[in-house]
C-alpha cells in the first residue's frame, strides 16, 4: 500500500492558528461507517450522539512544555562554570531541542528532537536557562548519542527539581503547523480539561473540545466512561519517510492502564457495548493492551506501545472513534482509514475541506461511528 494515497489537498487557511473561545463550539463531521452516510453537526451534542451502554476512553496524559531553547558548547569544550562570565566565549549559538521520550532506565536521560540538526554533535554541551548569563540555575546536559531519523539521546545533568525547571525555561510544544510562537494561553488551551498524568510533548487533540459542562452531560445520560494514559512522544508524529505503508515503524511511546480501567473495558467488551475511543492515542493503547493479553482482553499494567494501525488492521476493542484531523500521509490519517475505510475517510475529508472546517491540533472535529 502505496503512503501517497493519504494524500490530500487542504488550503493553508483552514489550518486552525488558534483556538476558538468556547471548547465546544467546534465543528463535528458525523461518519456513519456502516451507511457512508456524512452529517455535518457541532461538537457541544456530541453527548446526544452515544448509545445507551456506550463506554467512553479518555486519555489523560498532561502535556509539559517540553520545548526548551538554549545554546551548545563545541563538542571539544570544557564544563564550565555557571559564574564564569567567560563561559559563553565559545558558544556557537541559540538551539532548541523537543523532549520526546523520558528513558525508563535513567531519568536523567533523553530522547529528543534538536534543531539545528546537523550542527548538534555527540559530546557537545547544552545549557537552558540563564546560568551562564546570571549565576542562577538552570538546566545542563550531554549529546550522548545520535539516532536514524536525526533524534538525539542526551543526559541532563542531576537536579533536584528538573520538571520546575523545565516548567521554568520550557515553552508549549505547539506543532510546526500553527506557524506563531506559543502565547501564555496555550499552557491552558493545548491540554484536555481531565489531563492529569504529566508526560506528553503534543495534545491528545480530540479531547481539547471538551469542557467540564460537557462531561457534566456524560454522567447525567449515564455515559460510563474511564481513563488511560499514553504519553504522546516520537511515535505520534513521526514522518513518515517510506514509500511503502508496510515498512514503516513506529517508536515506542510509554502508556498505564489502571486494574479500575481494565476492568470497565473488558466488561463493556465481554457484554457486546461498544467502545468509544477519544483520539487515535487511546485506539493504539486499547488496541496494543488487547493484542498484548491473546485472549481479547485488556491487560492492566504499563508498557511501551509501537502499534501501527492501517487499513486490513482488525479492530478487537474499539468501536466508535472521535478524533481531529490530521495531516496528509501520516500514521494517524491511516490509522482512522483502517476503521472506517479508506474511501468514505477520504471523502470524509473532502467533505470537511469544501464546508471549511477547521483542521489540525486546533481546529473541528469527526466522529465515526
């Protein structure tokens, strides 16, 4: 299966820049996967749309504002003092570097995105904050190693409070599509008003619609609905770079389903109700999470999913998904093509292109059904 045929043509204005004011005065285009039938609606009904015994997933992995800028030694260069006005003589200029996975084995260490890319090198030095310029503490670490994509391996110094820091320095990872810098805002508005577990570097899109009134009308409708965690990292939003769908890979992103979650999935599994995934983060843990336990159940625990889901893939836990739109070509177009089928998304998506709804992290949303 040929990647170019997710392709598709979307005007650069309908790529949401911001958020709208209310949460849930998105657009929502109703995919019917049974009839191909498209219903153009708004989200804030999105309540009046589920089944009695519908169970709704959540993901509720909190974004950090994993974005950090700073400068970088020479690669031959020494440690230097923080109070050392010397310091910076041989800095080579200003970095950015995108935290994507915290490694298990060293908390210190890890996996990240750096820009400019061909100029950071193994060895080389890099510092975050103001300590050089100040004397006040900031955040330091190592280029340990280099991986196939470009991605780096680095170590953090020791501190004793490095999420403070990085809550400090860091800024919104925002996606490269939302063409501004993040504005104080966004710390509130690219996180789901349930987020709690900290460890994401980009949104659980689908879920920024909701709003505490919303979920409010979940439980009066006797909507049971629980959570999982998967925090969003590389594998997310990962280019594709092959030709071929079947040769692509995916890296591991971190995920916990509690025994409380397990639990209310399996029963919603074992008694014929469906199962309504918010965002393609939560069909790839539920999916992973069956596939693990070769019985067609949910295994409680955590782990590191790679799942990649695309058309000919067979669906053992989910059955209904909202979710944004996304990008042509990626992994997360293909993954909502293998539940409802590659032709009626495609149209979906010509559909929601020539009514103008708004796409991307910011913008409206799809409901299939």
């Amino acid at each position: 299966m040929l990647v170019s045929e997710f392709n598709y043509s979307l005007p650069a204005e309908l790529i949401a820049q911001e958020t709208l004011a209310d949460r849930a005065a998105s657009r929502l285009l109703r995919v019917n996967r049974y009839s191909g039938g498209l219903h153009d609606d708004r989200f804030r009904d999105f309540p009046d749309l589920l089944r009695a015994g519908d169970l709704v997933v959540f993901n509720n992995t909190r974004v950090f504002p994993a974005r950090l800028y700073g400068t970088r030694s020479g690669a031959k260069a020494q440690p230097v003092s923080s109070r050392n006005p010397a310091a910076h003589d041989f800095l080579k200029g200003r970095i950015e570097v995108l935290l994507t996975r915290q490694m298990s084995e060293d908390p210190n260490e890890w996996e990240c995105l750096v820009r400019p890319g061909r100029k950071i090198g193994v060895g080389e030095q890099l510092f975050f904050g103001d300590q050089l310029f100040s004397g006040q503490e900031g955040l330091r670490a190592e280029v340990l190693a280099r991986g196939s994509f470009g991605e780096r391996r680095i170590r953090f110094s020791p501190t004793a409070d490095f999420f403070g820091l990085v809550e400090r320095f860091g800024h919104v990872p925002l996606p490269p599509y939302i063409d501004r810098a993040d504005l104080p805002g966004d710390r509130d508005r690219y996180q789901t008003v349930y987020a709690r577990e900290r460890g994401s570097v980009a949104a659980p899109t689908a879920g920024l619609h909701f709003t505490p009134e919303i979920l409010a009308r979940l439980r009066d409708r006797d909507i049971e609905t629980t959570e999982i965690t998967l925090h969003v990292g590389l594998g997310t939003f990962q280019p594709v770079h092959v030709e071929h769908v079947e040769a692509h890979r995916l890296h591991r992103e971190h995920y916990e389903i509690s025994p409380g979650a397990a639990e209310k999935i399996n029963r919603a599994l074992g008694t014929g109700r469906r199962v309504v995934a918010v965002g393609t983060t939560t069909v790839r843990t539920l999916e992973y999470a069956v596939g693990q336990s070769g019985n067609g159940t949910v295994r409680p625990g955590c782990g590191e999913a790679d799942i990649f889901i695309y058309p000919g893939y067979e669906f053992r836990a989910v059955g209904a998904l909202l979710t944004n739109f996304h990008l042509p070509q990626s992994t997360l177009l293909m993954l909502v093509c293998a539940l409802g089928g590659k032709e009626l998304v495609m149209e979906a998506y010509r559909h929601a292109v020539g009514q103008k709804y708004r796409f991307y992290s910011y913008g409206d949303c799809m409901f299939l059904e």
